[in-house]
C-alpha cells in the first residue's frame, strides 16, 4: 500500500462532528451548531453545512417512555417500584442498573407471551430485580451442640477462606466450612455473591484445649482448634533446654 492509498484510508476512517445528513449536498457531513433549543424531552438544532454552508433545522425526539412494574428484592423484603423506560431501550437477564441510590440485578424478565431473556421495553410489562451492591450471606452459627442460622449483611466483592476467624459483632467464629452449591469447601477462598450457606464454629479457648506435645500443637494448628497460622511457632516454653553431653571421660581405674 503506497502513502496516497493509506492517507484515502486514514480519510475514510476519520470522525465526523455533528454528522447528519445535508438536505442541499443529500449527504451525511459535518455541521456546525448555531442554536441548540430543548423541546419536552427533545432538542430543536439549527444548523450550517462545513461542505455547502446551507443552513437547515433538525429536530431530536426522544422515544416514549414506557412505565414498567419492577419488583425489587431486598433480602427477606420485596416492593413494586415503577420505573420509566426508552420504549426503545433493550433489556436482558443480569443487566445492572441504579434505582433509589441502590444497584439491582434484573433475575426475570416477563412480556405478555411468558418469561423473556432479552426484550425490548416496549413489550416488557413486568421485571423481577435483586439488590446487587449488598449481599446477604447465610450463616449457620454452632456453638456446642447447638446451632442457629443467621445471615450476614455484606458489600459485593466480600470474599471469605475457610478455616480462618472472623468477628460478628463481640463474638468470635471460625469459619469451619463453606457451600457453594455445588460442594463444601474447608480450604478453599469463596466469594460472597457465590456463597448458598456458611458453617461457623466458636473457636475452642485455650482453657478447653491445650496440647500437650510439639507433635500434638501442630496438628491443632493445621485443624484450626487454636484457631488461624499459616506458619506456627513453638513458644519458648514448649522447647526444651538442650542437655550438652559431659566431654569428661572418666578414667578407668589402673589395675
């Protein structure tokens, strides 16, 4: 390709500003805005040509609104709030939006003929959404042998590791196991949006439990019964002093 080739390429590559179509030219090409003037939802233009300086107006409408039922899950909590919609807007399942300084998901999409994953606001006439910018984490909390479900009030992006301890208000929990539908987790990272239910055990007192050999420390760490150590240290207490063998041989009695 020679320069004159790649420069026709850049031409048509370039970017037009304000590009409508010229009633005089009967081509799309570049305007400059002289007056600008909001109609209703609409804007009035007058315009001039950058190729044949014919002045002309157009007019931008916005499409008609349409009001669709949407209802909003909040937790155990549900309401129907109405929200006004381009009629030509499209909508899909897990599409993201902002209503009431809130971030919701759409889960379901309904027009007259049932359950839709993608459809147009024009024929749309009832949305089912979740909250999405706070999460609500089941919980099983044990302590001996009883246990009691809680849930937990969390920002997206909340991740959670098994096996290490957390704080719910003053008390204190291991997180013993993680279910995410498809499996538990005793090791594994999980985050919150994918969690379906999380096992918390009260972490044991070092009153209740205390090794009693190095051996016996180490799997307690590994186990969690004394609660989160990657790396576990011995203390001092629990090393025994080093006995330095006596150098002095004694000699054998001369017969």
């Amino acid at each position: 390709m020679d320069d004159a080739d790649y420069r026709d390429e850049l031409d048509e590559d370039e970017v037009i500003e304000n590009a409508v179509l010229c009633p005089t030219c009967e081509d799309v090409t570049g305007h400059d805005i002289l007056k600008e003037k909001e109609v209703g939802r609409g804007k009035n233009y007058l315009l001039r040509c950058q190729t044949c300086s014919a002045v002309h107006e157009i007019q931008f409408r916005a499409p008609p609104l349409r009001r669709v039922p949407f209802m909003l899950t909040d937790g155990p909590e549900s309401y129907m709030a109405t929200i006004d919609l381009d009629a030509d807007e499209w909508l899909e399942l897990d599409d993201v939006f902002e209503h009431d300084d809130m971030t919701w998901r759409i889960t379901q999409l309904e027009s007259e003929s049932g359950s839709e994953e993608a459809i147009e606001a024009a024929q749309l006439i009832r949305a089912v959404a979740l909250r999405q910018d706070m999460l609500r984490v089941k919980i099983t909390k044990t302590r001996g042998e009883f246990s009691t479900p809680d849930v937990l009030i969390v920002e997206e992006g909340t991740v959670y590791k098994a096996g290490t301890i957390i704080e719910i208000g003053v008390q204190t929990w291991r997180i013993r196991a993680i279910h995410t539908g498809e499996g538990r987790t005793l090791r594994g990272t999980v985050d919150a949006s994918k969690i379906k239910r999380m096992y918390l055990h009260e972490p044991p007192r070092p009153e209740r439990f205390e090794p009693k050999t190095p051996r016996e420390r180490r799997q307690a760490w590994k186990e969690g019964r004394l609660g989160f150590n990657p790396n576990p240290i011995l203390p001092k207490e629990h090393i025994k002093k080093r006995v330095k063998p006596n150098k002095r041989r004694k000699k054998k009695a001369r017969k």
